[in-house]
C-alpha cells in the first residue's frame, strides 16, 4: 500500500524528540493568534509529561485547557494550516492512564480533554428511547458517568475494571472487561460520535453517517481525531451485586468453565478470573471482604508453592430478589467444577462493585506505591493456544504473582461490531491476559522494571516462537514494521484512514505509529 508514504513518514528511527522541535515563535503565535473560550498554557506543563506507566516523560510546550470543542478545532485547524514544517503535533490527553506516553507530545500541544470534560453537561437521552443514552463529553470520567446515571436509575452497560479513565481515552483502545462477553467492550457500545479530525473539521459520526471515519476512531488510539463527545448507550442499572470467587488447581477445569459460561446469555453479568501463583495466606486474606461458604475445609486449602487460577464472577440483582438470586447462582455454580472449599461470596452495592480497583488505588496510595513504573503487559490469545500460553509462562516463567495481579477471562468476539479498528486475534474466542506488574524504584530484584521487562520481552518471545498468534492489547512497538504486524489485513485501511483524516500525521505522536509530514 502506498498510501501517504509520501506526506507519512515512517516511524522506523522514530525520534520525534530530535527532528521535530517547533520553534518557540510557533508556540507564541498560537498564544496570539487563537481565539479561544479556554486557556492554552505554556507554564506549568510538567504533568503532561506524566502517565500511570512512570516510564516515558516527554515534554510538551504548552497545554491546552479547552473550554469548547471550537477551542479543539481552532488548535488543530490553525496547526494544520501552518503546514508541515512547523513541526508541531497534537496530543489529546485523557485522564493520562496510559502506560507508555501514548497520551503525550514532545514540544507539541497537549490538549487537556478534562478540561472539556468539566466544561460540558452529560444529557440523559431516557424517556421514550428504544435505544437509551447519555450523550456526554470526551473528557468525563466514566466514574462521574455512573454516578450521574444512577440518578436515572440507568447505567453503561459495558465497563473497565478501573472507573477514574476518560470516554475518550478508553474508546480510543476498546475499554473490556467482565461485562464485555456479554455487551462487547466499550466501542462496542456507542451510537454517535463527536470528532475534531486532524484538519479540525467537527463531524458527526454513526455507524450510517460518516461510518467510516466513527470506525475508524474506534480503537483508533486517537490516530484520525480527537472524540470531543459519545452517546453512550445505557440499561437500567442493578443495584445489588452478588460477587464470587472460587478456585481451580486444574487449568483446564478453569477455562472451561469460563467459556462454557461466557457462552450463556443466562449465565453470569460479569465473568473474570486470574492467576495466582505462590501466594501466602490467600484466602485468609479474602475473608476480609467475602463470606467463605466453608470456613473449616478452606482454613485446610493452602496456597503457598501452588499455582492457582480464581474464577471472579458476578450476579447483578435488584433490592428485594437476594433470595431468587442466591437460587439461580446456586444452579449456576452447581455446573462449575472449582474447589468446592474455595466458595466464597461477597453482597455490595452496584458502585461498590464497578468502583473496586479505586479501592486498592487509595491503599497504595497511601503507601507511596501507586506512582511507581507500571511496566504492563495486556495480550489477547487465541482460545487454541491458551493452554500452550499457559504452560510456557505459569510458573515457568512467571514463579510468583507477587508484583500484580494477572488476570485471564475469555470474550467471545461472534457477539461484537469488528468494524471497528481493534486488533484482536482471528479466532472467535480469545483470553484478555493482563500482567499488571508494579516495579519498585530502587530496587535491583526481581520487583525491579529491569526484571519485570526483561520477563515481559520473554513472554513475548514465547508468543512469537511457538507462533501463539497474540496480539497485544493496549499496544506498544518502536517501528513501523511492528506496527504493520500488528495490524496485519487492517494496515491499509488504518493507513488510508490517516491520510484521510489527519493528511499531516498531526495527532497523537506518542502512539508512535506514524511521523508528522516534511
Ligand atoms: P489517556 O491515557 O489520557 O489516553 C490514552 C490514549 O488515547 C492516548 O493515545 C491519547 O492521546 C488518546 N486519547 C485520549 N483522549 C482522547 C480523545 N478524546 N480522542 C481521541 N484520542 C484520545 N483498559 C481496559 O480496557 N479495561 C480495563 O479494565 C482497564 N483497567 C485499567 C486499570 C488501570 C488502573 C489503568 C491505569 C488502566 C486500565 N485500562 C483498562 C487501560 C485504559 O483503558 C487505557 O490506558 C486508557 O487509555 C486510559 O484512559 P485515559 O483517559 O487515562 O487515557
């Protein structure tokens, strides 16, 4: 394909940082010249060099703070027609959750999507909808999302583990997690889209009106525009959970259940699991929050030295039909094959439930170990190859899970729109793996980034070798090369989306999928 290999450069020697740097007269007349109902700011820009990975810092020259999705176009309308030699590029930044300063832009223009976030009302489309939403801003926190929707008594059918992350930034990946087999992840579940192209154009786009570029932006990892608003589609909300864990020492026994339930509409409202391996004192430990069904066969239930797979799942319930629910899990659970003294249930509210990540996110907080390097690794796996994955990397070359969870669930891709731009494995049914490792600074052992990297690349090394046909979640690579691999069949369609809605490789450098034209 050759699609914008003329205006595109490619990323092979990526080094933005070296041979794009705007001269400050560049930056000075955007200060003058812009007219904006917000602010752009070249003082205090330091946080915008930041993510949740803690590994890649790259400054930008000034921050803006928008106010209006006008402020959005007039930005990237006026770099646009500055051409390509001003050097400078466009980063849309979320809530800036990233792991690898995707959401950043070296001496160019962060574009602070919060801002907008708190700048505009989330509208509740309800009443007399067949098909319920909220149309709200880019930059709103899905948390606020939840909170507000529960004043409607509706909610987002489709989530992340992890609530404080923008609309934006989640559907510019895909946003998956236990409700996803169900409902298909986040871009799975959007009506109509706002979008600031890389030319500053505002479109309107539905799967019927200018499909190809609300596609597009979809997983797009912010490549063809800047989403300033998403109608989100909504469901009445539960307000109870019933929230489970039991055990496996059989992996096989342990997918099996989770595909045999995520194959079920009747089955669960959300269906984790994660892998557990050498741990001390677990289900002493997961009494605190859940009620163990046997507490004298699970006391005898030890951990240590083993490596165990925990099945997470969740039953939603209304006030009032606790006792019809506990009836319908107890079928459910009865068709499981887990160990039987590993039963235990937790009843919480629907936010404490969907909220629970910022739980643990205040503890480590308050130990100083929340702004640490978090060097992780998120691969989708064909449901052929789990088990190959599996034997390759639990407990040979992980021996422990003490740096961070590891979570594997199945989804079942039959059920989602693959129009849109995510890369998942060709097979229907693949695993979500997440090693969400912390590293500790200072630290020379195997908590060490050095280490928990050099395991990762050997993860990946397994992939590669036993041709397990992975594709990364979430993804990361230095040249285009990798990048086309990844994308395979879709790397034309993506590349001629680029030229066609940001001709100028304007948006999203630290994606590092392409360069800015010369
Ligand atoms: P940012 O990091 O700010 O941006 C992410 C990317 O999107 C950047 O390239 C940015 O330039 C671009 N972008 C941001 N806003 C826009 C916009 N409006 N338009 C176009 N492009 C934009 N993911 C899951 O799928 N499931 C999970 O369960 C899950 N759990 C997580 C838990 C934690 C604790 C963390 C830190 C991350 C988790 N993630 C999960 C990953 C998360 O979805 C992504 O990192 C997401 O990008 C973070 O959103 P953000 O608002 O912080 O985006």
């Amino acid at each position: 394909c050759d699609f914008g290999r003329n205006r595109i450069s490619s990323t092979s020697n990526f080094a933005a940082s070296t041979m794009y740097i705007p001269h400050h007269a560049t930056i000075a007349s955007l200060t003058e010249r812009l007219k904006l109902d917000g602010e752009l700011r070249i003082d205090n820009v330091h946080h915008a060099a930041k993510d949740f990975g803690n590994r890649y810092s790259l400054l930008p020259a000034a921050v803006l703070y928008p106010k209006s999705v006008s402020d959005i176009s007039s930005l990237i309308n006026y770099v646009f027609q500055m051409g390509p030699t001003s050097g400078l590029m466009v980063a849309p930044r979320g809530h800036g959750h990233s792991l690898e300063g995707q959401a950043q832009a070296y001496q160019g223009v962060v574009v602070n999507m919060e801002s907008l976030g708190k700048s505009q009302e989330m509208q509740f489309h309800i009443k007399g909808e067949t098909r319920p939403f909220v149309d709200v801003s880019a930059g709103a926190l899905w948390i606020d999302i939840l909170h507000e929707g529960l004043r409607y008594g509706m909610a987002p059918k489709s989530w992340t583990d992890y609530l404080h992350l923008t609309v934006g930034g989640t559907l510019s990946n895909a946003g998956i997690s236990g409700q996803a087999f169900r409902h298909g992840p986040q871009i799975n579940n959007v009506y109509q889209l706002e979008v600031v192209t890389g030319t500053g154009q505002v479109v309107t786009c539905t799967d019927e009106m200018n499909s190809d570029l609300f596609y597009g932006v979809l997983g797009g990892l912010g490549q063809f525009g800047i989403i300033t608003r998403a109608h989100i589609s909504l469901e009445p909300a539960p307000k109870m959970v019933k929230w489970i864990r039991v055990l496996y020492v059989d992996f096989a026994a342990f997918t099996e259940d989770q595909e045999q339930l995520i194959s079920s509409n009747s089955s669960f409202d959300y269906v984790e699991g994660f892998v557990l391996i050498n741990r001390t004192g677990l289900l002493n430990n997961w009494r605190s929050s859940f009620n163990c069904k046997d507490p004298v066969q699970a006391s005898r239930f030890f951990s240590e030295g083993k490596t165990l797979f925990c099945l997470e799942i969740a039953k939603y319930f209304k006030e009032g039909d606790a006792e019809t629910t506990d009836q319908k899990i107890e079928g459910l659970l009865s068709k499981l094959n887990y160990n039987e003294s590993t039963l235990f249930i937790s009843e919480v509210s629907y936010v404490e439930f969907l909220d629970r990540v910022h739980v643990s996110e205040l503890k480590l907080q308050e130990k100083g170990l929340w702004d640490v390097p978090h060097p992780w690794l998120n691969l989708l796996v064909p449901k052929s190859k789990i088990h190959k994955f599996a034997s390759e990397v639990f407990g040979k070359i992980l021996t422990d899970t003490s740096n961070g969870p590891i979570l594997i669930y199945p989804v079942d891709k039959s059920r989602w729109n693959t129009k849109t731009s995510m890369v998942t494995p060709k097979e229907d049914v693949f695993y979500l793996v997440a090693f969400l490792s912390s590293a500790m600074p200072s630290s020379t052992g195997k908590d060490s980034l050095e280490y928990i990297l050099s395991q990762n690349r050997r993860i990946l090394d397994v992939c590669e070798t036993a041709n397990l046909e992975t594709k990364q979640y979430l993804p990361h690579y230095s040249t285009q090369e990798e990048w086309k691999r990844h994308f395979g069949s879709q790397w034309e369609v993506f590349v001629r989306r680029k030229f066609t809605y940001d001709p100028l490789a304007i948006l999203t450098p630290g994606q590092r999928i392409f360069q800015k034209a010369t």
